[in-house]
C-alpha cells in the first residue's frame, strides 16, 4: 500500500522536488532527488554547404543566440540558441552546426544562402543549407526518488490503466537547500513504473516518460549545483565564468526572481553598480540585477524586460540615481553588437536610453 503525502510542514520544507498538476495546482508528490534532470536536450542539425568562414571561425561553443540570416530581406532570420559547431566533414566545404531551434525555423521552403552571426560578429556564410535529421532515441526517464505520494496519485497507481497513469501536463517545482523557490520545470507527466524506494518506508520511485520532458543540460550542472545549494551571499559570485555558464546563471536569477515577491525601495535611491566584469550580455543584466537587488538578484535580461522592470515591483522606484563604476569595460565590449538581421547596433547606449526614460538618473565612473 502507498501511503500519502505527510502533511507535516518541517518534512515538506526538506523535500527538494514537488510534482504538481498545472490546471489545479495539487500536488502529485514531493522527493528529494530527480535523476534524469540533467542531460542532453534536443538539438536541430544543419549542415551548410559551400561554407565561407569569417577570419575569426566558428569555434566549438558558437554562441547563446546564433542568428542565420537568409539573402532574400524578405525573409526573417532565425534562431539557434546555444549553438555548437561540430565543425567540418572531412574533405568537405560545409560545416555542421547544431543548437536549439527557436519556435519558428527556417522561412518555410527556404533552403538558399544565409549569413551567420553571433550577435557580436559575423561567423561566415553559407551558399545553401540542410536540416539533419536527429536519430530516432529513446529520451531517458525522469525518476522522482523517494517520492511521498499523495492520495490522488496512490488512486491513480494503484488503478494502474493507462488513462489513470496518463498525469497530463505537471510542473516539477524545485526548491534549494533552504527550501526556497528555485525553479520549475514542466513535463507532461506519464508514469511508465513506480517501486518502492530505498529512501524510505512508504516512500517510491516513480518513473515517467521523458519524452516531453526538457532536461537541464549539462554543461549548467555546476551552476546549478551552486544555486541548489543555495543564493550566492556576494556579488560578481558569477564573475569567473564564461558566457555561456553566465546565460546559465543569468537564467536561473531569472527564474528565481519570478517565484519571489519583491519589496521595492522609496523614490530617490542611490544604486551602485560594479561594472568591472561586463565583457558580455548576460554579466550586464547580471551586474545591473545585483546593483538593484543585491547578491543575486533580477533587473531583466533584455531591453524589454529592462523596461518592464523600471516600472515597478521588481525592487526599485523612480526616480533614482545609479553610479555605474568601470563603465567603459561595458562600453568596450557591447558598443558594436548586431541585431537579430545582422544590422550595427550599440546595446551600451540603449541601456542608458532605456534606464533614463525609466527614471534613473547614471553617472559613469
């Protein structure tokens, strides 16, 4: 027999994972381990034919957000986040990139000459491209070890069908060590096994499919590792790594900040922002997040989050001043960004644009 969820809140504070229907909001169960959070997303494949590299090449990490920008203006671009480059096949003048494809894809039909770019620099062009087909595989499960079910999800395993077993849509929602909302995860939850578990009398595995479920990757285990652990005491904690750890870290400042409420501070306060490590896009919004909400802490992660942001409820008041230290470190390195169609564009300036039509007064030092 399973037993339900104790309702016992110091047990509830030391459950790390909690499984919840997204229509209603109850909760399946809660754990403390997950395996299979972390692993390998799906990747599209593109093999460009006819590659003319730029003299600075596409190294193995091509960029957070790569842009394929099609010859025909008519045409959007699109996206490839997180892009690597699998470089090129031997004896061959293409090369093969992957990354995670945005919602819309190549202009339908299109297959002709694109540009590449990675939002600072142009990576080379290509004379005409194809999409590869990923090999059929079946996505590891996602295990909820030491699951305390609750007396919904006991009915449901306990009835063993398939419809009872089908949970439809659910969030994993995580929590760090001190069981404070870290982030979620949804999945359309189908139970392919439960047994009982070795953490604990009246406790189980349970195993569902993970063929709609996004697993973390990888390469953010450690950063994630980090903030399960808990939110970091002092600032610039992200300064030491690269920029692809920095987007991972920049997310989940993100996802944190959306789960918590936020106390602003009265009109007319002074903010400082160390600028010293702003040789990217996401140490921006790092750096300005932290200025504003201490270690840690959220300012958006674009122009348009920015601006949302300086409108209230995310810890800040207008009017306010900011002292921005070693601004010319930001200066140098987002002055000469490209947009998403490839055209010059100075995100720098269009920070300042957007923090003064907000009402916070910058001085650069």
């Amino acid at each position: 027999m399973i037993s339900a969820v104790h309702e016992d809140e110091n047990e509830r504070r030391s459950a790390r994972y909690k499984l919840t229907e997204t229509e209603h909001g109850r909760v399946w169960g809660d754990c403390v381990e997950a395996e299979g959070l972390f692993g390998e997303p799906q990747r599209g494949t593109y093999e460009l034919f006819g590659w003319v590299p730029e003299k600075s090449g596409v190294p193995a990490w091509a960029g957070s957000r790569v842009w394929l920008v099609p010859d025909d203006e008519a045409l959007d671009p699109w996206l490839l986040e997180d892009a690597e480059s699998a470089g090129q096949p031997p004896g061959a003048d293409s090369l093969v990139l992957t990354g995670l494809d945005d919602y819309e894809g190549p202009p339908e039909g299109y297959r002709g000459r694109v540009r590449v770019h990675d939002g600072h620099r142009w990576l080379g062009s290509c004379q005409e491209f194809t999409r590869v087909l990923p090999p059929g595989q079946v996505p590891p499960p996602l295990v909820l070890r030491g699951l305390a079910p609750s007396d919904r999800l006991r009915a449901a395993l306990m009835k063993g069908t398939r419809r009872a077993l089908d949970l439809e849509e659910a969030a994993l929602e995580i929590r760090d060590s001190r069981g404070e909302p870290l982030a979620d995860r949804l999945l359309w939850a189908t139970v392919r096994d439960w047994r009982p578990s070795s953490c604990g009398a009246d406790l189980i595995d349970l195993e569902l499919d993970g063929g709609r479920f996004t697993p973390v990757p990888e390469y953010a285990r450690p950063v994630w590792e980090r903030w399960l652990a808990g939110p970091p005491d002092a600032v610039n904690t992200w300064a030491g790594l690269d920029t692809r750890h920095r987007g991972a870290w920049h997310d989940l400042v993100r996802e944190r900040a959306c789960r918590r409420s936020h106390h602003d501070r009265p009109a007319g306060h002074t903010y400082e922002l160390d600028g010293r490590y702003i040789t990217d896009e996401p140490a921006l919004y790092l750096a300005l997040g932290e200025a504003v909400n201490g270690p840690g802490g959220y300012f958006g992660g674009c122009l348009a989050a920015l601006d949302d942001c300086l409108r209230g409820t995310f810890g800040y008041t207008a009017p306010a001043t900011l002292l921005w230290r070693d601004a010319a470190t930001a200066r140098k390195h987002l002055s000469h960004v490209l947009t998403p169609d490839g055209r010059p564009h100075d995100l720098f300036a269009a920070v300042l644009e957007a923090l003064a039509e907000g009402g916070m007064d910058v001085t650069l030092a």
